[in-house]
C-alpha cells in the first residue's frame, strides 16, 4: 500500500528537511554540528545522528510541505536564530505561539527519522490534531529553557529527546518531547485522550523556564538560570508524568 502524509493523508510525498537550511545563520561555523535524536521507552534507548540541517523525512506531501508547514517556518524565522545564539530578545505571546506550534513541527518530524517500527512516541491522532489546529491542543503545554551554547563539539548542538508514550499515574496515556537549538531548549508535555473535555494545567515557571503555551505575557532572553547539560536527561526524561488537567 502507498504511503501517505502523515498530516492530511495525501499523496505523493516530498522530501521534508527536519531544521530548515535557512537556519545556517544561527551556528558558529567553526564548529562540526552533529544532530543526536534519541528516543527513550520501557525497552531501552535509540540513537540517530547526522549532519546537522541534513536530516530529511519523507513523510508529507507537497502541499502541506509547502503550504502550512513553510508558513511556520517564516512564523520564527525572526526571531529563531537570536533565541539559538543567546541573542538579546523579548518574545510577545503571539512569538511564543508561534515556536510552540514550530517547535511541535519540528518534534514530529524528528520522529520520523527512526525506522518504523520505533515511531511510538508521539501517536498518528497528534498529527491528525496538528493538522487540524496547526499548533498545540488543548491537551499539551509548552515551555523554554536556556542553555549556554555548547562550547566545542563534545556537546552535541542539537538534541531532540522523547519519553515515549506510556501511562501516567492515572493510566492516561502521555508523552514528553524536549527539543535543544544551540541556546534554546523548547519542551512540550502531552497528556489524556484527544476526545476528552479537559485541558492540561501550564508548566509552572521556574527560575530556569518559562512558559510559552498556554501564553500570557512577554519573556525576555534569555533566562537569567542556564540550565547545565548535564541536566538535559533529567529535564527530558523525569521519573513520572504527575500532571493535572481542569474541566473546560
């Protein structure tokens, strides 16, 4: 049977880069950027690298490729390669909105550069509702963090982390994605049933993050507390998904 686009299940499909190649800009050319994507489930741990900006799937059609989904790119093409760099900026809520909805762009491409049969983080309904809503449902939260840009190429200058889709303390199914560009780290937590009628309660802000979705006020970059990258496991991957959502 053919394939289809994973978003509107059209065919046929086009090549889709994972980091867009006008992303160049926001990297220190001396360095020999490596993309690392792990996955993280019951059973253990994968590994994919690459060239950094070389990574495509092939897993949309032409016109979500470059309809939408290019509108969401030119939505943080801005303000994205200051966040990365460290750069100065402040990001209204309409900014936050839209690297929410590129950041969960780039989280399900990302998934898709693993062989099929480890494409379980993130179910086909999210990209369904992706389709629909073009940015985060109601059932997810979103929130950045701030890392000093990784000195040499020890430290790998992406990293796309997942704790696959499993159980929550009440048996909701949930996932966790944790995207890191140079300086930014974007995290998105999905929780429950598409079909329910709640809403998942916001990260709370610390003094290392802020929330970008659910949005209400301006931040500035970046964050005063840089989170070491030591501490990049831990912040992706926590031991439990105890999180609590509110009746519409």
């Amino acid at each position: 049977m053919a394939r289809t686009c994973v978003f509107c299940g059209d065919s046929p499909l086009t090549n889709e880069h994972v980091l867009p190649q006008w992303l160049k800009s926001a990297f220190e050319p001396s360095m020999l950027p490596r993309v690392r994507f792990v996955k993280v489930t019951d059973t253990g741990a994968r590994d994919h690298i690459a060239p950094l900006l070389n990574d495509q799937v092939k897993v949309v059609c032409a016109n979500c490729n470059s309809g939408w989904m290019n509108d969401l790119e030119e939505g943080v093409r801005a303000f994205l390669p200051a966040l990365i760099r460290g750069g100065l900026a402040i990001l209204d809520p309409e900014e936050q909105h839209a690297l929410t909805a590129w950041s969960l762009k780039t989280m399900l491409m990302y998934q898709h550069t693993h062989r099929r049969a480890d494409q379980v983080a993130i179910p086909p309904e999210d990209f369904k509702a992706f389709y629909e809503e073009r940015t985060a449902n109601r059932l997810m939260t979103a929130r950045i963090a701030f890392m000093l840009y990784p000195p040499d190429d020890s430290i790998p200058l992406v990293d796309t982390l997942y704790q696959g889709h499993g159980e929550t303390d009440d048996s909701e199914r949930a996932w966790i994605g944790t995207l890191k560009i140079g300086c930014l780290v974007v995290q998105i937590l999905r929780l429950g049933p598409l079909d329910d009628d709640r809403r998942v309660l916001p990260f709370p802000n610390t003094a290392s993050t802020r929330t970008i979705s659910p949005s209400t006020r301006r931040i500035g970059w970046p964050l005063r507390h840089p989170i070491p990258y030591e501490h990049m496991r831990r912040l992706a991957h926590p031991e439990i998904l105890n999180w609590q959502t509110t009746t519409l």
